[in-house]
C-alpha cells in the first residue's frame, strides 16, 4: 500500500510568502494618526440631539396641519365659487410651497428654527403637498361631495344579429361589416355613476351626415324602463357584457330599424346635481361605420 506524499515547502518560498505578508501598509497623509482619527466617534450631544428632534416634530405636524387647513379652504370655500374643474384649484397649493420657510420661522421657536437647513425645507414641502392631496382627494369624493359625473360604462355595443359578418369596436368607433345591403342594429350601452346612476339626466340621439335621424333616449336613467327592459331580453352581444360589465350599471338596448352602410354619430349628454358644482356633465360622441364588405 502506496504511503501518502507529504507537502513540502522549500525554504526560499517560505522566506517569500513571510515577506509578502510582513510588508507595512503604505502610509497616507499623517499616518497612524489619520488611522487612530478615522476611528474616533463623535462625541454624543444629548442637548442637540433633543432640540433637532423637538425642530422636526415643530415642522411635521406644522406642515400637516397646514395642508390640512389649505384643503379645507379650497373644498368649502374656493370650489363652491366654481362651476367646475379650473387650474387654480392645483395652482395656489403649488405656489403655497414658497409660504413654508416663512411659516416656519414665524411659528417655530427661534431655538428651533435656526437649526433647519434645506433639506428640511425639501421634506416640508413634500409633506405639505402630500397632505394637501390626501385631504382633498377624501373630501372631493362621496360621501363629502360628488364631482364625478356620469358615463357610460363600456361605450356602445351591437346585438348579434345575421349579415354582420365583422364588429371591431376601437377608441370610440363602432365597424360594423356587412355580407349584405343593409342590417337590422340594435344598440346597447349602460349608465354608470358613483352615487346615483338612476337619477342621472340622459340624453341620446342618432345622427348621419349632421342631420339627426332619431332621438334615443331623453329623461333620467331610471325612467327608461322599455329600453332597460329589451337590454335584459338581448342573448348575445358582439362585445359580450363590455358595456354594462356590474350589476349597478343600468343597461339600455334601443332599436335603430334598418341601417345601410354609412357613417352614423352617436350623440350623448349625461348630467346630474354635483356637490359643490352645481351640475356635473359629460358628452361624448360615438362613431358607427357600417360598410359591406362581403356577399352573402
């Protein structure tokens, strides 16, 4: 049986490697000095360390309560003097940004004060706009106030129906291809609201070449029972459940007869009483290209 070989060292590469590891680290600047500096704390102030702690609080809750008290003027007293969504609502708490050195320097202690730099301005002003946003995004929505107006919740859709042999609906625009002269449509869509969908005012017509063809819809949501009720008896849509897709969107089918290809306008207002605006609106103008693009 072979005897393991042991590992031997020379004596010069010995000598090498105890060189190698012995060698001084080169020096830098005031040498041992520089070390025993770098490794010295700074002695702690209690005294400073406290003061800076009470100027941050001091700033925090000065700068909150301000962004608070900016939104509150600008929901109860600005907005109602509006009739709706104008610049200056976002306008003055981004130009109230340059208040909150000077508020701070004259409610502050001077104690306080004094020992803020602009890295704390930065952050103060962060957290003004921050807190003005978060109050007046809770005060602006149900239950404080209602500025969203109603919509339609999916856009326009098409009963399947025979010789519609292809329906792409994109950014508004209904294609409709035919295998025919002409096609029996009915339209659908649904009302949606945050709050009352069945008290919003709809107004709904059909227009070609800018002359109207018919009026659709006229009164409030809920008072659309004929139409509400044949959006129920549709089987099959060619979107499937894309325009009224939740339970509390209020859908409405309309027979339009008998359509030939050509381009077809689709005319919607939608209102309601607003908190604080009077009237909340919404109008849109959906488009209905019918073209035959086979035989059947």
């Amino acid at each position: 049986m072979a005897r393991p070989r042991r590992c031997v060292v020379d004596v010069d590469t010995a000598l090498r490697a105890s060189a190698y590891s012995g060698k001084k680290k080169p020096k830098s600047g005031g040498g041992k000095d520089d070390e025993k500096k770098s490794r010295k704390l700074e002695p702690f102030d209690p005294v400073a360390a406290h003061l800076k702690e009470r100027a941050d609080a001091w700033s925090m809750w000065l700068v909150i309560i301000y962004g608070l008290g900016i939104g509150v003027l600008m929901r109860y007293v600005l907005m109602p003097t509006l009739t709706g969504p104008e610049t200056i609502l976002w306008l003055i708490p981004l130009l109230l940004i340059a208040t909150v050195p000077p508020l701070h320097k004259v409610v502050v202690p001077e104690e306080l004060s004094a020992l803020f730099d602009k890295m704390n301005w930065f952050r103060a002003s962060f957290l003004f706009i921050f807190t003005w946003l978060a109050i007046s995004f809770i005060l602006v929505n149900p239950p404080y106030a209602d500025i969203a107006p109603p919509t339609f919740a999916g856009g326009l859709d098409v009963e399947v129906t025979d010789g519609v042999v292809d329906a792409k609906w994109r950014g508004g625009v209904y294609t409709l291809g035919l295998d025919r002269g002409s096609v029996d449509v009915v339209l659908g869509f649904a009302v949606r609201d945050n709050v009352d969908a069945e008290g919003a005012e709809i107004e709904v017509s059909l227009w070609q070449y800018g002359a109207l063809v018919r009026e659709l819809a006229s009164g409030t949501a809920a008072g659309q029972t004929d139409a509400i009720a044949d959006f129920d008896t549709v089987e099959s849509w060619f979107r499937g459940n894309a325009v009224a897709p939740h339970a509390l969107d209020i859908g409405m089918a309309y027979d339009l007869g008998t359509l030939t290809p050509g381009e077809y306008e689709v005319r919607v207002h939608l209102s309601e009483e607003g908190d604080p605006w009077t009237s909340n609106d919404w109008d849109q103008v959906y488009t209905i290209v019918i073209a035959q693009v086979a035989t059947a």
